[in-house]
C-alpha cells in the first residue's frame, strides 16, 4: 500500500455532512469553515447522518 506523503495533514469533519452535495459542494465547505486550501494536498473526511457513509476529498 502506498500512503500519503509525510506533511500530508489528515482532516476529520466531526459533524454530519449532506452527502447529496457534491465534490465542488464539499470544497467550499473546507475553503469557507476550515479556511484551508481543497487542493492543498491534504485530506478531508467527511460522514453522512447514520454513519454508514464516509467520503474523502482530497
């Protein structure tokens, strides 16, 4: 398995995320709240309501 490189920072939203919105939608919840380059590298993790869901962007 090939892993992330070493500086790359590791995200978890602890809130529940609309799953329905998509890739751009998830973008500008990181850039608006966590005042964080999308495609800086890094990786945001994002969780539906029942927990069954988990998506990345990065």
């Amino acid at each position: 398995m090939i892993g992330p490189p070493a500086n790359t920072r590791i995200w978890i939203a602890t809130g529940v995320t609309d799953m329905r919105s998509g890739f751009n939608s998830l973008a500008a919840k990181v850039q608006m709240v966590l005042e964080k380059d999308p495609y800086g590298g890094h990786v945001f993790i994002f969780r539906d309501r029942r927990g069954s869901l988990v998506t990345r962007r990065d």
